[in-house]
C-alpha cells in the first residue's frame, strides 16, 4: 500500500476555496504516495468535479451508521460514496468530544463504510491528563479494541493516531513517543488480525507542518499523517505531501 497524506478541512471551505484543491492538483499530477481530502460534506461532490481525474481521492468527515432513515442533518456512507468519496474518517476526537461518540458507535460506523466500499480513517489517541498518567497505551488499546470491527485489512481500514493534546495546539510529541505509539499498534494490530495487518497504514496526526514532517515520517511504522489546519493551503500541504513522498 502506498502511504498516505490525508487532509481533514473540518468544518472549513466554501465554493471560493476549491481553487486550492486545484492548486494542490496541479503541483503533484504524479504525487509518490496517496493524496487524500476530507472537505466538509457540502463541498465533495463539487470538487470531485473540480479535480476530474486528479490523482487525489476525496472522503467524508464522519457517516451514520445506517444507510438511511429518519435522521435529520445526518449523512450516510451511500450519500458520501454517491457524492465522490472513497473514504471516510471515523471517531475523531472532535466527534468524540462533541457529539459523545464512543469506540462501539465508531464500530458500526466503520461497518456502515465498509458496506458502501468506502476505507474508514479511524482515529484514537488520548487526552494529555492519559498522557500525564501513564495511560496511553491503555488507552489506545482500549479505543483500537472498541473502535475496529473484525476483518479489517489494509484495503478497507486506515488507523490514525492523533493525540488529543496536539491537535491544533502546536504540541507534537516527541519522536520517541510516537514511535511508542504507532510500533504498540503494529503489533496489537498484528495479533489480532494476522497477516493482513501487515500492509494496514498508520497515520500520525496533530500539529503536523512542513517543518516536522520530514522528521515525522522516518519515525518507525508511520505510513502517513491525518493533517487538518495545515491542509487547507496548497503550498503547506504540498510541503507535507513532499516529505511523505522523501521518506
């Protein structure tokens, strides 16, 4: 599997800002690693006509986990594929902060995507009180436990491991402790799914820059970054894009 850039535009972008999709198009038409954006669900379907056949795939921010129904302002994994989506992040920490989201409720999520053929990012990580604790392998086994349904492989699933302390704080954690991290995933991943957790990606995310990321990605098992703030911008995340591609 090629490693991964994946921008996450939150709740950012209008019709004005397709133009740095184009942008980002533009300066890598034959980027060495996948390209991924997550615009806010108003904008995929317009810049998957933006892009055309760009080599940069498109994915929603989060879906219901029911494929229809009675579910006002909710959108299903069939609405993001239907609109130009292959992927779709799941259980980010701002969804699971704000709309109380816990690991089983990723769960069937991540089952809804895998029925619509859409690759779920599903995001953990720990708050900094877990980190001060000495909790943080607890606690990303705990979310990877809760939050992965059986028969992931590298082609339906995606993990990211985005520290809640770090994102859009300007606090990365330190080489060491990301090595930590993403090697005790590698191998909780391994145990349990066998050789087919060999080739699923894992994605570092918070605070990542065009200046730390040459450093990020030759930390042992990163195959990629989960960017939000920086991926907004052509030029940034370009320069991310390009040391992914160096590693």
């Amino acid at each position: 599997m090629k490693k991964l850039a994946a921008g996450n535009w939150k709740m950012n972008g209008l019709a004005a800002h397709l133009s740095e999709a184009e942008a980002l198009a533009g300066a890598h038409a034959q980027p060495g690693c996948e390209v991924l954006i997550c615009p806010p669900a108003t904008l995929i379907a317009r810049m998957a006509q933006t892009l055309g056949d760009a080599p940069i795939a498109l994915g929603g921010q989060d879906c219901h986990s029911a494929d229809s129904g009675a579910h006002t302002g909710d959108v299903s994994a069939v609405m993001l594929k239907d609109a130009g989506a292959s992927y779709v992040i799941l259980g980010h920490s701002e969804r699971r902060t704000d709309h109380k989201e816990t690991d089983a409720a990723v769960r069937v999520k991540t089952e809804a995507a895998w029925r619509s053929n859409l690759t779920a990012i599903v995001c953990i990580g720990e708050t900094l009180a877990e980190r001060e604790d000495g909790k943080t392998l607890d606690v990303v086994g705990t979310q990877m436990k809760g939050a992965l349904p059986d028969g992931c492989t590298a082609e339906n699933v995606v993990v990211a491991y985005e520290p809640v302390w770090a994102i859009g704080t300007g606090k990365v954690p330190t080489m060491e402790q990301i090595a930590e991290v993403h090697d005790f995933m590698r191998t909780e991943l391994t145990a349990r799914f066998g050789d087919a957790a060999a080739g699923i990606r894992l994605l570092y995310g918070g605070s990542v820059k065009p200046d730390n990321a040459d450093e990020i990605f030759a930390v042992s098992n990163v195959d990629g970054a989960l960017v939000g703030g920086a991926s907004l911008k052509a030029d940034d995340f370009g320069g991310i894009i390009g040391a992914l591609e160096r590693a």
